[in-house]
C-alpha cells in the first residue's frame, strides 16, 4: 500500500519536471522575437525605441473638443502643408483631445488657422514646445535611470542570495520583463515619453518583488517539502500581488482619465504581464536545475 501511493507522486512530480524544461522555450522564443523587433525598428528609423516629443524634442499641439474628430482626414489634411506631422486621439471625462506633434521648425500659428479652415474649434488648445538640445538631454538621462536602477538592482540581488545562479536567475527574469516590455511598446507604435519612463522604472521593482518572493520560498523554505509544494505556495501569493495589481491598472486604461496615467498603466500592464511569464516558468525552470543539482528535492 505505500509503495502504490508514492508511485503516482513520483509520477506527477516527473511530469511536472518535464513540462518546465518545454515550457521555458516559450519565453526563450518571446525573447528572440523581441530583439528581431527591436532590430528591425532601428533599421527602419534609425532608433531602437520610438520616443515622444519630450525625449527627442519638437512641438506638441493639444486641440480640445467635446466630440471625436477624425484624426485620418486631420493628418491628411496638415500633412500636405506640414511636414513632419503625426495626429492622435486621447480620451478623457472632459471630452476628447486630438494631438499633432511636429518639429520645431514648423510654425504651430499656422498649424492652427489650417485647422480652422476645415471646421475645428481651436480656442480650447495647449501647445507644448521642447528643444531638440533638452529632449536628446531628457533620452540620455532615462537611459542611464534605467541602467543605473537596474544595476543597483542586480546588487541588492547578489546581496542577499550570495549565489551567482539563483541571483542570475533573478537578474535574467526582471532583464526580460524589461526588454519584452519596450519591444512590446514599438510594436504597438507606443512612444517611450517621460510617462513611460517613471513605468518602466516601478517595473523593475515589480518584476523584481515575485522573483525575489519565489526563490527567497525554494531556497529558504523547510527542506521537508518539496519544490513543486514550494512552487505552488509561492505562486499563491505571488500571483496574488500581480493580479491585484492588474485590476488596478484596467479601469485607468479603459477609462482614459489622463494621457500620462493611462501610458503608465499601459506599460505596468504589459511588463506585469510577462512578468507573469518570466517569473512562473524561466526563474523557476532555472531554479529548478539549480535546486536538482544541489540534491534539493
């Protein structure tokens, strides 16, 4: 009678072994692709990420209306006089809002009577102007915040794990959560803007949060319980703090209160999304082969 209730545990915790070493080509595979992403825009633009106005610099027209316009027939229309010109829609209770950015060269009086000429109100409109010299000043700046946040980061890691694979492991999860997050980004045509930057920063804490959770559980925890037990109690509260978090983050999108908040959560929702991913199959599939080698069962 033992004998026959321990087989089908081996057997279960066998299977479950095997599914990981599959399922980590998955995210290997989103990993590749996301470079081949990011490749193929810095060989189309030049860049490797689409940033907004504030980190490249140029002229950002905001005309307020109650009703939607149509921004086709609106680029369509200044593109023929303006160049370069890009029209977008933003929501919010207030009504709707339509944005043309443009260089700086571009006279934005002008931009505006020829808006008039084709029926739109433009007494409800911002502008907003930002050097080409201050916006290449804002892009180096994220660069480094993010580097420097990142290896900081990775210290902290090796810190207190003291291990170079577990604390690897942690580094290699909140790395991909990153680049998958901005590769993401251009492929939606989302802009990298100071927005998106304060994003991928709380990112990093937020990637970082699950995986520090799952392997502080598998290496920490009382060895009378085994990995796939440890596992599943890590991911009950892991998967807890993220799904809290994305129900947090929907309404700010659906409901489009602002343009920042709603860039902030967009980006949270994409990283916590792979962060899913990353820390649930990659950290724990090289955890996993750690834990096998030390004995750890």
């Amino acid at each position: 009678m033992i004998m026959t209730a321990e087989k089908p545990a081996e057997k279960t915790d066998k299977k479950f072994k095997l599914n990981y070493k599959m399922l980590i080509v998955i995210p290997m595979l989103i990993l590749l692709l996301s470079f081949g992403v990011v490749a193929s825009q810095y060989i189309r633009t030049g860049e490797f990420f689409l940033r907004s106005i504030d980190m490249k610099g140029g002229t950002v027209v905001t005309v307020n209306t109650p009703e939607r316009l149509d921004i086709n027939a609106i680029e369509k229309q200044l593109s023929q006089k303006f160049s370069p010109i890009s029209v977008r829609e933003i929501s919010s209770f207030r009504g709707y809002g339509t944005v043309i950015e443009t260089s700086n060269n571009v006279n934005v009086t002008q931009v505006l009577d020829e808006l008039k000429t084709i029926g739109i109100d433009t007494s409800s409109s911002d502008v907003e102007s930002i050097g080409p010299t201050l916006g290449a000043s804002f892009w180096f700046q994220a660069q480094l915040a993010i580097v420097a946040a990142f290896v900081f980061m990775a210290i902290v890691v090796f810190v207190i794990f003291r291990t170079f694979i577990p604390s690897g492991a942690v580094v290699l999860s909140a790395f991909c959560d990153i680049f998958m997050t901005l590769a993401f980004m251009q492929f939606l045509g989302i802009e990298l803007s100071l927005a998106g930057l304060a994003a991928v920063l709380m990112l990093i804490g937020y990637s970082v949060d699950t995986d520090i959770l799952l392997t502080s559980r598998l290496l920490k925890n009382p060895e009378d319980k085994t990995l796939h037990e440890k596992l599943k109690h890590a991911m009950k509260t892991g998967l807890t703090m993220t799904l809290t978090a994305i129900s947090a983050l929907l309404p700010l999108v659906i409901l489009g209160i602002s343009p920042v908040i709603t860039q902030i959560a967009t980006v949270l929702l994409i990283g916590l999304a792979f962060d899913i991913m990353n820390t649930w199959i990659t950290n724990y599939a090289i955890l996993q082969w750690y834990c096998e080698k030390k004995g750890m069962k």
